[in-house]
C-alpha cells in the first residue's frame, strides 16, 4: 500500500492580500474607465448639489448683513428664499445623481452575476447560488453607498470652500487647514484600518464555521475523548478574534480623531477666533455663514464619508476578491513521506492520485494531492478528527463526489466506470417497507436463495435478528427498528452484494464491540478473494484490526500498521490513549453504548441503540447539509 496524503484545512485570511488588493484596485480603475460617461453625467448633476452647498450658506450671510441686521426685512427674507431655491435645486440634482448611481451599479452587478453562474456552471459549484443571493446583492448595495458618500463629501466641500472664499479669505485661512488635516489623517489610516477590519471580518467567519463544525461533531469529540484539543483550537480561533478586534479598535480611534480635527476642530476654532475675525473686517453675517457651511455641509458629509469610505470599503474589497476567479495559490505545502511497498502485480482495488477536492472552488481544500493505493485483499481503517475528511475520501472513493483535480481508479478503471465494482454504507442505514430478503437482496439482480441469506446472516451477525422478525419473508417496518438493526441489515444487504470494494462509513457505530468486530471480520473473510475493505473508524478495536491504518490530521496525515503509527503519529497516540482510557458504563460497555433490548430482541443485549431511542427513524444525510457523510467526516 502506498500514500501521499495531505487534507487541508481552511487557510487564513489570504494568501497574498497585496496582491489581491492590486488586482481587485485594477479591475475596479477599467471598470470605472470603461464607463467614463456616466462619471461623467454623475458630476454634472452633481454641481446642483454644490450650488445648493454654496447658496445655504452664502444666502443666510447676506440674509443677515444686508437684511436683517440693517432693518430690511425683506431683503433678507429674499435671500433665504435664493438659499430655499438652492435646496429645491440641488434635491432635483440628487434625485439625477440616483440615477446616475444606478447606471454605474447595475452593470458591476450584471458581471459580478455573470462570472458567479459562469463559475456555478463550468465547476459545478454549489456555493454559486449563495454567491449570487447574498455576496453580489452585497457587492450592488455597498458599491453604491460609497459612490454616493465620495461624491458628496467631493462636491459639497467644494461648495463649503468656495462659499467661505466668497464671504471672507480669512474664513477659509480657519476652517481649511484643519479640514485638510483630518482628511489627510483618515487617508493614511484608510489601508491600515480596512486591513484590520478584514483580519476581524476573516477571523470571526473562521470561529463561526469552526464552532459549526465543533457543535455538529460533538458525539465524535466525546467519543474521542478530544475535548482538551478541540477546546484548544477553538480557543485559538477565539484568541485570533479578539486580537483583531482590538487592533481594528486601536485603529478606529484614529478615525474618530480624523473627524475630529477636520469636522468639529473647525467649529471651535471659528468660535474661539470670532472676536480677531471680526476686528479684520469679517462680518457677522459671514461668520454665522461659515458656521452653516462647517456643521450643516461639511462635518455631515465628513462623517458620511469616514463611516461609509472607511468600513464599507473593506468589506466591498472581500466580497469582490472573493466573487474573483480563484488564482494559483502557489506551491502546495510538503506533503509527508510515506514509504511505498514493491509494485503491485495486479491493479489495486482503489487508486487515487494526486486528488484535490473542496466543496466549492471557493472553499478550502478538505483533500489536497492525496495519492493512496489500495491492493486487491487490503483492510484499511481511516481515522482522524471530526470533519478532517474521512466520509469526503469515502464519498469520492464511492463515486458519489468528483474530485477537482487529480484521478480515481477502481480495479484498473475510472472510478464512474464501476458502478458495480464497490458499495458504500453509510452511518445511517437505510431499511425499507417490505420483506427481510427484499431488503438483502436488494443489490442483487436476481433472487438470492434462502440459504445464502441464511449464511450471510449468520456470517455478519444478522441471525437472532432474522429468526426474531421470523424469518426472510418476514415484513419488515423501518421504524420498528433500532438504529443498529438497520445497520446489521444494510451491512449484510453489502455482504450479500457483488461488489468486491466495501466503503464502511463508520457503518457500525451503533453496534457494540462484539457486534462490530463480528461484521469487520465477515468482510474481510470477503475480502481475501480480491476485494478490499475501507473503514472509517470510531474504535480503537477497529483499527487494530486493519492491516493498515490512515491517519487523517492535516499536513501530519500519515499512514502505517498500527504498532508503527503508535511510534511517529502524536495524534494517532493522542487517538488510542482516549480510547483505551474510556470508563466502564453501566453495563460493561466500554464504548459508551448502553447495551439494551432492540425491537423484537427479547433481551438480546448484543444489538444495541448508541443514540435514539429505540423506534427512532434516522433520514440518511446529505453530502452538503452536515448528514451522514457529510458532516460526520
């Protein structure tokens, strides 16, 4: 047997982040090119707003210095009626400026929605409908909302500017420099800070998808007595978070300060300085100006664009790298070396080589390069963390996953080629209504005399149950059974079938020792007649009885008889200790199985219920919703 294994695990929050800002900052800059048109109708409308900018203050400054303040009341009513005029006109202007938005917006959606289903389509990958349902609507809403906060704070700063220039030069000289200042300081944070906010937004999606991954394999950590570990890199993840979230809180007190300096420093300093203001000719009317132009124009669009500019941005850059066609990560990490036996005689049972498989073209690879070769008459138990991807190398051996890369051979054939040359049975025994041997025989072509049911009931340890429902013509009710009923069943339905290769996905997890030990034999009696058995244990009895044993931990995966795993594989240590170290339950159930009377058993303690009470019907699960072969993996 030879093997070349590495599953991997998800990778962090990038493998080049400059490189992919680059790339996303260029195709940004030819999109926005390749529609100069609309910038540029979006500017024309949006001088209305800068007039309207220019009027509000300019208009309540003369209100005041020709009109009210000298006695002429309706001069300055006409004056604000000029700024009223201003506002109705720059509100047209905005409602243009929408429009003109969503000229710019659809058609980044229309390609982001393009490149989605093309990639859905061309990879088969089944993340594209949420790609198209939730990251493009994204993508759409957040590319808006900073188009639309940039080009207000560039066009009513230039209207705020200008009107200050007009009322007074000595008006600018206060309120520019610190506006410029606070700009420039929001500029210098602006990479720094959607770095850390990325880092965060990464770090909290690896501790969500990890608790996921944590909360639907709990019966396997206890199993595996791996609390302490899964608890420890569970804790890292947490650790990553909140190192994040205060690097990103560091960094977000310079924004606060950067509007700050540029939207409220201007305030204070035109109130402190207003006695030397209006003793150099400034008047009253353009002070209070200046002052509508800070607080009612340039501090709100100030904040618009520090809040809008400074988180949407990052999260618009995540979402558009993530839609982007996937680049070549680089070279793979080394995998481990594993020494190979002489070369085989006759083609191996099952052969992978060099296969990759993640689900997704976006997700992190679960399998990455595995080659592993499994002769004709090999006994194999593949075991490992949960979701490392034990049931994933199963599903792809059984032909019911493609890998994307790489190839799977049976028997010196493509793998989709051998429909009838393996059988998988899953965790999740299915048993349906109708008669005993309907349901053993069911992957035969033809009836199967009664003898040879009887004798592979015998052999995998189905008898007392046999002769309990009365018999193979007996009819039978899937939800009368134990869960470890419909697996004796399904195991011997397997035994009783053509196909030399058995998949065992943890197929006997509801039996006890005894009954399990009993079945494995059975099929490996089978399998010395050029077959080959696989199985994902969850016993450390399991794997003794393997001639070989796969450890699956990441790069550390290795591969080797049970003695030998013992001397170089910590985790297959770590394995074997929490197993051998189980306490005795009740019964004298060192596998954490009450030992109790199925359905019709009378007392026989040997067929047991591991989880659920007796009666319960267990749905087979599905490869992506976290089921039986997938989420127990």
């Amino acid at each position: 047997m030879t093997g070349d294994p590495e599953s991997g695990r998800r990778e962090g929050p990038g493998r080049n982040p400059s490189r992919n800002n680059d790339g996303t900052r260029r195709r940004g800059l030819r999109f926005l090119r390749a529609r100069w048109p609309v910038l540029v109708r979006l500017a024309a409308w949006s001088v209305l707003e800068t007039g309207q900018t220019f009027l509000v203050g300019y208009g309540l400054a003369r209100a005041l210095d020709a009109g009210f303040l000298v006695g002429r009341g309706g001069v300055g009513l006409a004056w604000l009626g000029v700024a009223g005029v201003g506002v109705v006109v720059g509100a047209f202007g905005t409602g243009r400026v929408y429009r003109g938005v969503a000229d710019l917006v659809e058609p980044l959606r229309d390609l982001l929605v393009a490149r989605v289903v093309a990639r859905g389509v061309r990879e088969a990958d089944g993340g594209a409908l949420s790609g198209l349902t939730q990251q493009v609507e994204l993508a759409r809403d957040t590319f808006a909302g900073l188009v639309m906060v940039s080009r207000s704070f560039v066009f009513t700063a230039v209207g705020a500017l200008a009107g200050l220039f007009s009322l007074d030069p000595l008006l600018l000289l206060v309120v520019a420099p610190p506006l410029v200042a606070g700009v420039c300081l929001f500029a210098a944070t602006l990479r720094p800070l959607a770095r850390r906010q990325e880092t965060f937004l990464l770090a909290d999606e690896a501790l969500a998808d990890r608790l996921g991954t944590v909360c639907s394999g709990l019966r396997d950590i206890t199993a595996a007595g791996a609390e302490e570990r899964v608890a420890a890199d569970t804790g890292h993840l947490v650790d990553a978070e909140l190192r994040a979230a205060r690097s990103l809180a560091r960094w977000g007190v310079l924004r606060v300060a950067s509007l700050a300096v540029g939207g409220q420093l201007p305030i204070v300093l035109l109130l402190a300085t207003a006695p030397w203001l209006l003793g150099h000719g400034v008047t009253a009317g353009g002070l209070v100006g200046a002052l509508a132009y800070v607080a009612q124009s340039l501090l709100p669009a100030l904040q618009n664009l520090v809040h809008g500019l400074g988180t949407s941005g990052s999260r618009l850059a995540v979402v558009l790298r993530r839609l982007a066609p996937p680049s070549p990560s680089g070279t793979p990490p080394a995998v481990p070396h594993l020494t190979p036996t002489p070369p085989l005689t006759n083609p191996p049972a099952l052969s992978l080589t060099s296969v990759t498989f993640a689900y997704g073209a976006a997700g992190a690879p679960v399998l990455r390069d595995l080659t592993l070769a499994l002769p004709q008459g090999a006994h194999l138990a593949v075991v490992g963390p949960s979701g490392i991807g034990k049931s994933t190398l199963t599903a792809l051996a059984a032909g019911l996953l493609t890998p994307g890369r790489g190839t799977i051979r049976m028997y010196g054939r493509p793998v989709s080629e051998t429909v009838d040359r393996r059988v998988l049975i899953p965790q999740e025994a299915y048993v349906f209504s109708g008669t005993l041997a309907d349901n053993l025989s069911h992957l035969r072509p033809d009836p199967v005399p009664e003898a040879e049911l009887l004798a592979a009931a015998e052999a995998v340890g189905l008898a007392p149950l046999l002769q309990t429902l009365g018999g193979p013509d007996s009819p039978v009710d899937p939800a009368a059974l134990s869960a470890g009923e419909r697996q004796l069943i399904a195991l011997t339905r397997a035994y009783l079938s053509h196909a030399p290769l058995a998949l065992l996905d943890e197929a006997t997890c509801h039996l006890d020792p005894e009954a399990e030990e009993r079945a494995e034999r059975a099929f490996a009696r089978r399998e010395r007649s050029g077959g080959a058995l696989i199985v994902v244990a969850h016993r450390i009895s399991s794997a003794r009885r393997a001639h070989h044993v796969l450890v699956m931990d990441g790069q550390n995966t290795a591969l080797g008889t049970h003695g030998d795993l013992l001397r170089r594989s910590p985790l297959y240590r770590e394995l074997v200790g929490s197993w051998s170290s189980e306490p005795t339950l009740a019964l004298g159930d060192t596998d954490r199985v009450d030992a109790i009377a199925g359905a019709g058993l009378a007392g026989d303690g040997r067929h047991v219920v591991a989880h659920g009470p007796v009666g319960q019907v267990q749905a087979p699960g599905d490869l992506r919703d976290g089921g039986a072969l997938g989420g127990q993996g």
